[in-house]
C-alpha cells in the first residue's frame, strides 16, 4: 500500500506538472493578462498550432478589412473636399449679386450643404482625434463671439438674437481649441434650426458660470423642445425624432458628433428641454488658472 501511494503521489505530481502551468496560463489570458501560453502534452500542443492558425487568420482578414475600410474613408474625404470647392464658389457668387428673396432662399441651402459636408469631414476626422488633439487655455467668452458672428446671415434670417450672459468678462477653460469650437457650432446649429420653426423673434442665450472648479456654459433656445420620450435618445446616431421628422433637414448627426468630441474632449453634456418651451444643452469644462483675473 505505502509503495502504491508513493506511485499515486508521483503519478499525481507528474499530472499536475503537465497540466497546472498551462491551466494557469489560460486562465490569466482570459483576464486580459499577456503570458505566454506553453503546451507541454500532445493535446495541448495541437490546440495550441489550431489557435496561432485560427488567430494568423483572423489577423490577416482584420487587417484586409482595415485597408479596405481605410481606402474608402480616404476616397470618401478626398470626394467630399471636392464639394467644398462649388459650394464655396457658389457663396462667392451669391455674395456679389443683388439680393432677391430667390437668391436669399439659394444661399440659405448652399449654407446648410456646408454644414453637412463640414459634418461628414468631422465624423471621418474623429478616427484620427488622437494626432490632432492639443490642450491649451482658451477663453470660452472669445469663442462664443468668434462663432455668433460667423452665423451674422442665419440670425437676421432665423429672427433670432444671440445672447451672451456672464459674469467675468474672461472664462477660460482647458480644452482643444478647434474641437471645442466644432462641439460648440454643432449645438449652436441645431439651436437655430429648431428655433426657426417657431415663429417671430426669438432669443439664442449663452449663459457663463462658474461652478466651483468648472465652468459651465448653458446653451438656451426658444425652440419647439424635445418631446420627453425623444430625450434620452438625441445622441443617438441618426435619430431625428418626432421634431426631426417635421424638419425635412434634420439628419440627426449633430447632438451625436457633439456627444462624440465631448466624450473625448472630457468634457461633460447634459441636455434638457420641455416640449414646446425651448432647449437646454449644458456644457461642462475644467476651469483654466486665469479666471476672473
């Protein structure tokens, strides 16, 4: 019996050897941890040649796929920088001619065909946001500004008048400034597309606050509102919802490309809304060292 047992402790031993370390191992790569995967038994030997050949093959298919999907999107980049160039044209032109309300009615579309592009080149730079990312201070007051009166035309043909409330004539927060700039026009958009489809004069307002360590920016329209079953859905891709479905332009991209560049930027949004009374997006950033000096 004494001699069986020793027999059985080797036999046991010589088993565990062959089994535990590679046991182990699977069990670390499972939790994501990169260890080396060493087979030992003839088994685990050939599971382990039909694994490398199962994973060499998905690795020369994702990396087909990647060129595939990398020479579309550059085709894709290079045909809508090309319709830049007529849309551009065609703003020239208009801006030279005497204006009739035919002509007004022209270069609204071209303007929202500008958008759209502009809109397309930014979902297609977002796989690349990394190399194009840079931190900086920026007054958020200046951008506002800078953003209001690239859209002079819109307000006048909207009837809306834009509003910037704060306190300190300087807000600075840490953020990049292009993207910002790009997450800010995009809510700026959609605020005078929906307030446009209440009528007579309305008011766009920009309030500034700070907020402990942070600085808020508040959005307010007079709008048509957001039906609350739409709410939790507007940064959905693609989701125009009730109101969209009543705005034949509506392609319900731009809350989805804001919430895109927030995220990435660090940046927090929330949006809120009563239907029929107005919309509420709420813009959150790091406040820079230099506010209110």
């Amino acid at each position: 019996m004494l001699i069986g047992l020793f027999f059985l402790t080797v036999y046991l031993f010589i088993d565990w050897f062959r089994f535990y370390p590679t046991n182990r191992a699977i069990e670390m790569l499972k939790k994501g941890q990169n260890v080396e995967l060493a087979a030992t038994t003839e088994e685990q030997k050939a599971f382990q040649q039909l694994l490398d050949k199962a994973v060499s093959e998905y690795t020369k298919e994702n990396n087909e796929l990647k060129e595939q999907s990398k020479e579309r999107i550059s085709m894709l980049s290079h045909w809508m920088h090309h319709l830049k160039t007529p849309v551009s044209v065609i703003e020239l032109i208009l801006t030279n001619k005497e204006k009739t309300e035919t002509l007004e009615k022209i270069q609204q579309e071209n303007k929202r065909l500008h958008t759209s592009i502009e809109q397309g080149l930014t979902m297609i730079r977002m796989d690349q946001f990394e190399n194009d990312f840079e931190v900086q201070t920026v007054d958020l007051i200046v951008s506002l500004r800078k953003l209001i009166n690239a859209r002079k035309k819109e307000w006048i043909y909207r009837s809306l008048y834009p509003v910037i409330e704060s306190s300190e004539e300087n807000a600075i927060i840490i953020t990049d400034p292009k993207w910002n700039e790009i997450l800010i026009d995009q809510i700026i958009s959609n605020g005078i597309k929906y307030s446009g489809l209440k009528e007579g004069s309305k008011k766009l307002v920009f309030m500034v606050e700070r907020v402990d360590n942070h600085i808020h920016l508040s959005i307010i329209d007079e709008g048509v509102g957001i039906p609350p079953y739409d709410l939790e859905r507007v940064f959905q891709p693609f989701f125009t919802g009730e109101n969209g479905r009543k705005h034949r332009n509506s392609t319900g991209i731009g809350l989805y490309l804001s919430k895109k560049i927030a995220d990435k930027l660090g940046v927090k949004i929330t949006i809120q809304s009563e239907h029929g009374d107005g919309t509420t997006v709420i813009l959150r950033w790091l406040a820079g060292p230099n506010y209110g000096e």
